[in-house]
C-alpha cells in the first residue's frame, strides 16, 4: 500500500521485486484479470508488454530443455531450492496423445517429433515427485511420431542418470502397463525380462524399483470384469479369508457383475438405497467412460458390498455373498495403496488406510503377502473365462511384489519413519495433463505449440515465487519505489491521506466488489 501511494506522485515508475513478481503471477494466471484489474485504476501495476518482457527473458520453456547442453535445466535449476529430504523422488512416465499440427509462431516452427520430420502424434512426459514432500516438477518432455521400446529405454536411462548427476536420488519407475513401457524396463537387465527390481543404472549396487500405476491397474480390474463373456458376467476366484489372510486354492468362488446391475435395477426407484452411490454410467461405461477412476470406486464401493452381503439366501442373488467378498478383497488392496496422507487412516479408524512400514506385525504388509499368494494360485486356474487377462495379473502381482520391497528398502536403508503408497502413483502427471487441457482453452486434442505453452505458464507460476527471494535478475532493485520509501523518513499524515484520496480516481462499489473477488480468487488458486 505504501508503494502504491508512492506511485501516485512518481515522475518515473519503477516497480519493486515484490510487485514484478506479484503482477507476472497473476498475469500468467489469468491475463482477463490482470487487464481489469489494471482498467479500474485501483492499482498501479506493470504494463503487459513490461510482464511478457520479463517472463520471456526467464528461460522456463520446456523445449530448451531438449537440446544436450540445456537437458534437464529447469529441474536443476530447481534443486538449489529443495531441502535434503525432498531429493528422494519417484519418476513418472506417461503418454499424451496430441494433435498432429505444425504451428509457426515467433519465427519458430512447433509441433514436429523429435525422431521424425512428421507432425508429432502423441508426447512422453517424465515427471519427479518427491516421496517426503508435496514437490513434483515436470523434468522432460519427448514429442514423438512413433516410438520403439529401446528408443524409449535410452531416453528413460538418459533421464535417471541425468537427474542423478543433478543430485535427486531416483528410486522407482511409475508408469501404466502399456507394452511399450514394459519393453523399455526390461532392457534394464542384460537378458530382458520384467522384475519388480532392477539394478540402478547410476549404481548396480542399488536398486531400481519397477511399479505399475495402482489406478491404472484398478481400472483394468473394473475393466476385465466387465469383459466377462459368461453367463452373469462372472469371475471365478479362490478364496481369500480377509480375517486372518488365509487362501484357499481348492474353494472357488463366483463374483457376478450382473448382481450389481440388478442391485441397482432393484433399488433404483426406492428414496432409500442400501448399495449407496451406485449408478447405472457406472455399470454401463463407454470406452470413454471406462477411464474414469470415480466410476470404479462406485463399484467396488463398501456400501455396495454390504447391500450385496445382505442378499444372502435370495433366489436372484445367488452369488451375492462371494461377490461381496470380491469386492472387499480389492478395496482392501486399493486402501493400502492408495494413502497420500499420514492422517487418512486416523480420520477412517481404518488401520489399512495408514502409512505402510516395515514393522513384522504390519496388517498391511502381510495382506499385500497374501495378495500375491492369492492371484498365484489365480494364475493357476487355467480358465478360459472368468480370470483376470494375463497382462493385469502379472502386473497386480509385480506391482505388490514393488511396493513391499520398496518399504522395506525405504524404511530400512533410507530411514524413512513410513512411506505414504499414494506417491507412487501417476495421479499427478494425469491432473498435469487435464491443466494442458484446461489452460488451452478446455481442449481435449491440444497442440505440442499449446502443451510447451502451458507448460511453461506452470512453471513460471511455481519459479516466480522463489525467484522473489533471491533477486529476480533482470529486474533492478536500486532506486526502485520501495528503496526511496525506505531511504528517507516519510511522515504521512491524515491531511496527507484526503488529499492522495482525493487525487485517485473514482471505484464505484460494484467494481470494488468485483476487484476483491478477482483477489480473492487469485490467493486461493496460489494458496492450492
């Protein structure tokens, strides 16, 4: 405020640190805002053309960090702000499909592949998550035409080992099942083959930690379910006792995905329903649709299961007590792997919602043990329907095979107290992926011009903040407005202040209004 009154009667306008930073953050944030918000008079504040200057000359596009003398630049530049704990982090690997365009812009042309003089047709994007911390940066992205599993494993070793030498510790691989992934992890070995573990490739003495998305493969469950093409849409499962972990392979059990459908047909026209929160998109998904994780969860959902439990004997019903259990056993799974905070188990009273550790007496532990016996003794079925395809239970069982040697190695070696399973997962490169849709205008298909675009609005959003504590260069600070208020004792006084009122111009209340409710809104965005 004090800056603001100062500029009232400045001959020469110079902005503060503080300000620059202030403006090119709301800038970035929402260009409409910052346009009115300089229209009304309320503030003095930068002229755009003075934003885009400043922000071009900070380099946080993410297709400088292609070239071999600039790779992995913006995430070095980021590690001189992490404290020691959060240098310990998982990388993430997925896929954006893309439209296939070449944009000009700048006198630059945008949009071809990296291994191709084609239009790009999808990009792979490598993110950092810190397991001890909320820190998660996108590290490199790779537009590509097409992309062979060895081309991919030479980029994933390239990216390790460039972080490595950075100063981040990589301890796990993150991705989804696709084929192409696996074929780049196996190549790890020196006769490929998939393994929870691998040897690191900065240190054959440490490990290298292979996981599969838990909500990828969640929704493969739901998936594979679906696909039944038996009567009642049926899987056939061995018995897995969730009181004391015991499989047993010789007792099979039926679990109906068209008891749910008559569930909800039952209790669909009824004020009270006893299997809560299930809907007809969720039984009957699109292939879109089939990619929504909240649609899973209202299926394998515990209201569900009690409904179902509570059918026992019913005619229609016959399998309603084993496909309770089903349902039971994979949220057992997906409460465990699931955990992004240390509390969420205190705040269920669920002690298979708490963070996992590598005590001998864990529950948690020995579910995921026991897990892994019981889709051995699945695999073993044989059936020609009613089991998991072969490509989700080996995954499912690698991924817990994973996660248990990760804690272990974690709370073990690296001394961690616990670690929180809901890190390990791909969730927040898929919400990176709904902001480039969302900041290009809510676009499903978006440009490689439009992803590198966001990108770098993101980062400049996450980089300003710091930036402003260590003396933005480029941005001077000597005889700046804030120096001359500090430089000399100003004494401003109530006379002072009406005569400063009357010289600025007029803000109507609606306009007030308006202006606190876009300030508002700018410090809870900033605050999430």
């Amino acid at each position: 405020m004090k800056e603001q009154l100062l500029l009232l009667s400045a001959k020469r306008i110079q902005y503060s640190v503080q300000v620059m930073v202030f403006a090119c953050i709301l800038r970035t944030i929402s260009p409409h805002a910052y346009k009115f918000l300089r229209s009304t008079g309320a503030l003095t504040l930068p002229h755009p053309s003075t934003i885009r200057n400043v922000c071009s000359s900070i380099q946080m596009c993410p297709q400088v960090d292609s070239s071999d003398d600039t790779f992995l630049q913006y995430v070095s530049q980021t590690f001189k702000h992490l404290q020691a704990h959060e240098h310990t982090v998982t990388l993430m690997l997925d896929e954006i499909h893309i439209k296939p365009c070449l944009d000009y812009k700048g006198g630059n042309i945008c949009g071809a592949a990296v291994n191709s003089n084609e239009a790009a047709t999808l990009v792979h994007v490598f993110m950092i998550q810190s397991l001890l911390s909320a820190f998660k940066e996108v590290a490199h992205i790779l537009p590509v035409k097409t992309l062979q599993g060895e081309d991919l494993h030479c980029m994933l070793k390239k990216v390790i080992l460039g972080l490595e030498e950075i100063g981040y510790r990589v301890i796990a691989v993150v991705c989804d099942n696709n084929s192409l992934n696996r074929k780049a992890m196996k190549m790890f070995l020196p006769e490929p083959k998939l393994s929870p573990v691998y040897p690191h490739p900065a240190d054959p003495d440490r490990p290298l930690f292979y996981v599969v998305d838990a909500v990828h493969l969640f929704k493969c469950i739901r998936n594979n379910w679906l696909n039944q093409k038996n009567a009642g849409t049926c899987f056939f499962y061995p018995r897995f006792e969730l009181s004391n972990n015991e499989v047993h392979p010789k007792c099979k059990m039926t679990a109906s995905f068209k008891h749910l459908r008559d569930l909800h047909k039952e209790e669909s026209p009824l004020l009270l329903k006893s299997g809560y929160g299930l809907t007809s998109k969720a039984l009957n998904p699109s292939s879109f649709e089939r990619q929504d994780v909240k649609l899973v969860l209202q299926v394998f959902n515990p209201h569900v299961a009690e409904a179902l439990a509570a059918r026992k004997g019913h005619t229609d019903f016959q399998h309603a007590t084993a496909t309770a259990e089903f349902i039971k056993i994979i949220l057992r799974w997906w409460s465990i792997v699931n955990v992004e905070t240390p509390s969420k188990g205190f705040h269920h009273r669920n002690v298979y919602e708490e963070p996992m550790s590598n005590h001998t007496d864990d529950p948690k532990a020995s579910f995921l043990s026991a897990f892994i016996t019981w889709l051995d003794v699945w695999e073993f079925y044989r059936h020609d329907t009613g089991v998991l395809i072969q490509e989700t239970l080996s995954a499912l069982r690698l991924s817990a095979q994973s996660l248990l040697a990760l804690v272990k190695y974690c709370v073990s070696e690296l001394h961690f107290k616990y670690i929180l399973l809901g890190k390990v997962q791909t969730d927040p490169l898929e919400s990176r992926f709904g902001q480039y849709r969302q900041m290009a205008g809510g676009q499903y298909h978006i440009s490689v011009r439009q992803l590198c675009e966001t990108e770098r609005r993101i980062r400049l959003q996450n980089a300003l903040p710091r930036m402003s504590n260590d003396n933005l260069r480029g941005i001077e600070e000597t005889d700046s407005v804030r120096d001359a208020g500090t430089s000399f004792s100003v004494h401003v006084s109530d006379a002072d202040l009406d005569e400063l009122r009357a010289q600025m111009p007029d803000m109507h209340l609606p306009v007030a209004v308006q202006l606190l409710f876009f300030l508002s809104c700018i410090m809870l965005w900033t605050t999430i």
